[in-house]
C-alpha cells in the first residue's frame, strides 16, 4: 500500500548545516603568518657578533608597547638600529633578515583556497603604518582577504571596540554574525565585548577545524 512504502535505498539523507557565522575576521602575526625557523636571523646574528636569538629579545625590546603603547614605526627602528649597532643605511638589511623567515601558515593556506570566496575575509592586525606595503604585499594577502584593518592606519589597536566595529562595518555584517579569532587573549575578550564570536588560537592543527565548523564549512576537512 501507498502508506507502506520506504524510502528509496537510492535516496540520501541531506542535514542541513546552519553556520553560526557569516564572516571571518584572522589577526595575522601568530595565527596567519609564522616563523617556523629563523634561517636569516641566525646569518645575521653572525655576520654582526650577535649571540644566537639575540636578535629575537632585540626586536621584541625595540617594539615594546607597539603602536597600541604609543611607540611609533621612526622610533622602533632607531631602537633597532642602536641595540643592532648599525647605522641607518642598514636598517634595510636588518628589517630584511627580521622578515625573511616568515611565512603564510601552510594550514591556513589551505583552508583559505577552500573558503574564499564562499564568505567575506578579514584581517584585522596592531601593526605599523608598513604593513600594509611590507607584510601584506609581500604574502599577496589580499587575494583572501577583501577587508584588511591596520591599527596605525586607523589610529586605533586591538581591544578598543572601535576598531571591532570598524572591521565588521567593512564586511558589512553585524558583530554577531562575525568570528574573530586571535592569539591573545585580551583581545579575543575585547571582541567577544563588542559581540562578535570568537576564537583563541592555540595550533592551526586544533583552530582551524573549529573555525570551519563554526562558519557552516567543516565538510571542507
């Protein structure tokens, strides 16, 4: 009889994957991009009697509180340039060495192939006004990311709120439909305060599959 009858063994089941989020929004030093080895740091440190990872503490030293912290771009490098005991013709060389073993995540690289295009992309990055002609340009960023927001340019850092909307405004999607995911704690709190969804990065091993369940995306795996 009609009623009796069962579903087809051709028929497939389809479960509809309703996303939590609609854009994503990656902080790029320590999430996008990584430093697997310091291959040019280590040549550098040599050719200049440095210790090895000397250069490392330096950098750290000359940045400080960043951009965030008032320190601007003129004065980190003469920072450098002081405790590197080189002068201002060699800072090229220096910044060179300092950016030369960083790379995109291979991780990330993968599941942004994947997922460009299938929602709206951001960075949202505290760094100096090079960025954008230095990092951004040298990894070809914006063939992911439609949406890229740099605290020097904006005059404002990660955790203000403002910067938070100002990125979501940009993607044109509310907060809440937005996920954030950063390696600092502070400011993984500071989105969550605005109202976005967010993520503290730990592994791209462990991160990324969470990031792409939550954007409806995790039959990409």
């Amino acid at each position: 009889m009609p009623g009796d009858r069962k579903p087809s063994g051709h028929a497939k089941t389809r479960r509809l994957v309703v996303p939590d989020f609609t854009a994503l929004i990656l902080d790029v030093g320590g999430v996008l991009i990584e430093t697997p080895a310091r291959d040019a740091r280590s040549a550098w440190e040599q050719a200049h009697g440095l210790e090895q990872g000397r250069l490392d503490e330096i950098l750290v030293e000359a940045i400080g509180p960043g951009w965030e912290g008032g320190r601007t771009e003129a004065e980190i490098e003469a920072r450098l340039c002081a405790a590197c005991g080189v002068d201002p013709s060699g800072l090229a060389d220096l910044l060179e060495a300092l950016s030369a073993d960083e790379r995109i995540c291979p991780h990330w690289r993968r599941a942004l192939d994947k997922i460009a295009g299938k929602l709206p992309l951001a960075l949202l990055t505290n760094s100096g006004p090079n960025t954008r002609a230095g990092l951004v340009a040298r990894h070809g960023l914006e063939r992911w990311f439609s949406v890229i927001v740099i605290s020097a340019e904006e005059g404002v850092s990660k955790p203000d709120p403002v910067i938070y909307r100002r990125t979501c405004e940009r993607l044109g999607r509310p907060p809440s439909e937005c996920l954030f995911v950063d390696d600092r704690q502070s400011n993984v709190a500071g989105a969550q305060a605005v109202g976005l969804g967010a993520i503290r990065f730990t592994s791209s091993v462990e991160t990324i599959p969470a990031v792409l369940e939550r954007l409806g995306l995790g039959h990409l795996l």
